[in-house]
C-alpha cells in the first residue's frame, strides 16, 4: 500500500531529520519507535503531505503522492503531537466542523465516535473546558471520522489515563487487521502487545524494521542481571550499558545490555521488548562507529 523511497528531509544546511528511510508499509499496525528529536514527527508529516522531502519518494499503491498529495488524503486520518481546539465548539459541533471538511457529515458516525472515545456524555460540553486527556479523545475521534485507510497517530497517548491507554490501545489494535495504523511513541508499552512491525530510529536513521518477536530473539543471550555490591557500581557502569538498576540493601541488583557476561555474578536474563529495543541500538551503534 504504502513505500517509503530513500526519503530525505533536510532543514537549511546542516540539520539532517530523515536520512535516507526506505519502508514498506501494509496494513497492521507500525510502531515508530525513538527518542524525542530522532525524526519521528518528520517522517510521519511527510507521509501525512504536510511537508515535502528533499529527496526520495512516497508512494501509495505505486503513485507519488508527494506530486499528487491529493491521492491520500481522502484516505488518511491524522493526530499530530500538538492537537489544537476550537475552544467556542462543542465537542459535537467540534465533530461536525471536521465532518464537514472532509466530506462525511453523517450524524450517526459522529455519535458512534464520540461514544468510541468515551465523550458522548461531554458532547454538548465546550472543548475549552476538556482536560488533557479529553481533548487528546476528541482528537482520536476526529482523525477517524472519515474511515481512514491509513491511520497516523503522533504521541497519542499522551495527557490519557492507564485506562483511557488501554482503551486506545485495543482501539487500534482492532484497526490495524483492516488498515494502516502508523503510531510514534518513546514509550515502548504502548506498542509492545499491539504492533505487528517496530520501526526504530535514531537521528534521522531506521535503524531497524522488524516485528516485536525478531527484535526479542535477537536480543536473546544479551540482556543479564546481577546482583553486586553497591560500591562497584560506578566502576561497572562506566564499563558495561546498565539499563536498570534497583538498591537492595548494601547491594545493586542490576541489569545490563551486554554481549557477553559483564561481570563474574552475572546471569541471562529474558529480555522485555524495551530492553531488546536498547541492546539493538547499541548494537548498531557499535556496527556504525
């Protein structure tokens, strides 16, 4: 559906915020994964046609949108990081505002979103008034409203709840058997139980393109856990990648991404997806060094 071409985005002379990224994109759902300031937004509004590339190319089913971006915007929903309001509008008035502007204005769609993001309740409320987290809801609504194809989410849980996350969290879940959901986050629980493809970047760079379960097999046989006395740790970390680290009396109990056994108490440990994301970097930073 979706390809990714060498994609290039510079700002001015030196700034390099996608460096040559090439993907192919079905439906599921793809987790973007990395840090703040590694490319992820960029990338995302350069898919969405809000920014063009320097170089390369976008392609939905064979044709550049970055020529024809009106190929993909009827089939795409969008929620940038920074979603704004319309704090005189209702959240309802607030649905039927974007329902007019993409095309879809239909009563009975707007009411089962509103009930989807759980502010039926609020709908004749301001959106001034909303919480964080409400207005996060509102803009989940709005970006579906037109039965996207291709779903693009930037930070999307931030402001929500641990319910109001488990809640989106299976919404787009259920999405990506039909469609494209692309979701940024650095928090890598968001993704872990939902993601059928990890694409993981670092300073422009995809590092990795890969599903949950290869990125965890690759990480078997590096991730260990230790249990030292607390007056080596400094010394210990100055020589090994320590991803955790917990006192227990005069005692750390640590664990490290490491390729072989860090020290002499050191035991494998099976790694958390998290873990596996970070010994994979690390990896690759060694390889590019």
């Amino acid at each position: 559906m979706l390809e990714l071409r060498h994609v290039v985005k510079r700002f001015g002379k030196n700034l390099v915020a996608v460096d040559d990224v090439s993907l192919n994109l079905t439906h599921g759902v793809v987790g973007l994964i990395g840090h703040n300031g590694a490319g992820k937004t960029t990338l995302m509004q350069m898919i969405a046609t809000l920014t063009v590339p320097t170089s390369g190319q976008i392609l939905l089913d064979g044709q550049d949108i970055t020529k024809k971006p009106k190929l993909i915007r009827p089939r795409l929903g969008y929620l940038p990081q920074d979603f704004g309001i319309y704090p005189n509008l209702s959240a309802l008035e607030f649905m039927q505002y974007f329902a007019a502007l993409k095309g879809c204005n239909d009563p009975e769609r707007i009411r089962y979103l509103l009930e989807l993001v759980n502010l039926h309740e609020h709908a004749k409320r301001p959106a001034a008034s909303f919480s964080g987290g409400m207005r996060r809801r509102l803009g989940i609504a709005q970006a579906l409203i037109n039965d996207p194809d291709i779903l693009i989410v930037d930070e999307p849980t931030a402001g929500l709840d641990p319910a109001e996350r488990m809640r989106f969290r299976n919404l787009l879940s259920e999405l990506g058997f039909s469609k494209l959901v692309i979701m940024s986050t650095h928090i890598v629980s968001d993704v872990e139980s939902i993601a059928t493809q990890l694409a993981v970047m670092r300073s422009g760079k995809l590092l990795a393109f890969e599903t949950p379960e290869t990125i965890l097999e690759q990480a078997q046989g590096q991730i260990w856990t230790a249990e030292i006395d607390s007056q080596y740790y400094e010394q210990l970390r100055s020589k090994v990648h320590v991803l955790n680290a917990q006192r227990l009396g005069n005692s750390m109990v640590v664990r490290i991404a490491h390729p072989h056994q860090p020290c002499f108490d050191a035991v494998l440990a099976e790694p958390s997806l998290e873990e596996a994301l970070m010994a994979q970097q690390l990896t690759k930073q060694v390889a590019l060094a």
